[in-house]
C-alpha cells in the first residue's frame, strides 16, 4: 500500500520474499520531516501498519513475538512517527469488564497488557520516549492542550490510544442519523 511493491495477501511492508521493503512514512523520515499516522482503526491495524511496519503477517500486532517482529513495536521503536494516533485502547478495564459474550476475543489485542501499562503508568517517561494520551474524560480538550506543547524540532512526539469499548478497538462512527448505532 505503501511502497508501491505488489505483495501477497496479508503481508505488511515486506515483498514477496518477506524483504523489508520502504514505505513513505521512512521516506518522509529520511527527509527530515516530520511524519504521522491518524487512523480511526487501531494504530498496529493493517492500513496505518503499512506505512510504518515490516512484518509478514498483518495479524502480528503487539503479542508474544520475537522483540520487534510485530507492527506495534516497530511502529514504537524503529519508525517512530511523530504522531501517533488512533484505536486500539485495551477494550476494557479489568474493574470494568463488558459482559460475556460482547467483549472481543482477548487473542486478538491490539496492545499487550505490558505496552498499555508501560505508556499509561509513565505518560511523558516511557520507554518509547512518546507524550502518551488516552480515551477518558476531556481527552479531545487534553489532546488539543497537549499537543499545543510538542515541538517536534526538539524530538517530541505523540500517541493517543483511543477507540470504543466493544467496537474492536476502532473509534465509533456517526450513522446517517447522527447517531452511534452502527
């Protein structure tokens, strides 16, 4: 998507034989600009994974992989894009379970349990060196503060982790009646 290279089904930034090819996002990089992904569907999902990771299966999201051999840590830790932001918060919050049967398949997280509460317990410290946002109270009114104060010349960067619970990470959409419904 893109590269611009024809792949097999399934395949995320690599060619045929599973080369790593180079997207636009490390094109953009390798320029000096600054560069983003903003995806309503969850940020380690195939589309925005295309532009920021290599991995041979679009299924690799953030699970029990070797190091970086998922779209989520390369996505963190070698693409770095200076925004980040999209679904894929954890679907719920163990104190607030959706009931039996609503909740998703816990086998296809977007984020392990070690990522989220690495980010959310160490919003501007973590490991990945990114302002950490997430879903809650006011969180558009945090975001537009938040990112009012990130100087991307001096290395700054963000990630929001949003989405709804019991929609599969992804942010909810407005039907054609204004409502959430769908």
């Amino acid at each position: 998507l893109y590269t611009g290279v024809k792949t097999y089904n399934g395949a995320i930034g690599v060619d045929i034989f599973e080369n790593s090819l180079q997207g636009i996002l490390a094109t953009a990089s390798l320029q000096g600009k600054s560069t983003g992904l903003v995806t309503s569907v969850p940020i380690d999902h195939a589309t925005p994974a295309a532009a920021a990771a290599n991995v041979n299966n679009r299924n690799k999201f953030d699970l029990d992989y070797p190091a970086l051999d998922n779209i989520l840590q390369q996505e963190l830790r070698i693409y770095q894009p200076t925004v980040l932001l999209g679904g894929g918060h954890p679907v719920s919050f163990p104190a607030d379970p959706l009931p039996v049967g609503v909740e998703p398949n816990p086998s296809q997280e977007f984020i392990k349990a070690s990522t989220y509460t690495e980010l959310s317990t160490k919003p501007t410290t973590n490991r990945y060196d990114y302002t950490f946002l997430e879903r809650g109270t006011d969180a558009a009114t945090k975001l537009a503060d938040t990112a009012a104060k990130i100087d991307p010349e001096k290395g700054g960067r963000l990630l929001g982790l949003y989405g709804a619970r019991g929609q599969n990470g992804n942010l909810p959409v407005s039907s054609a009646n204004g409502d959430y419904s769908t």
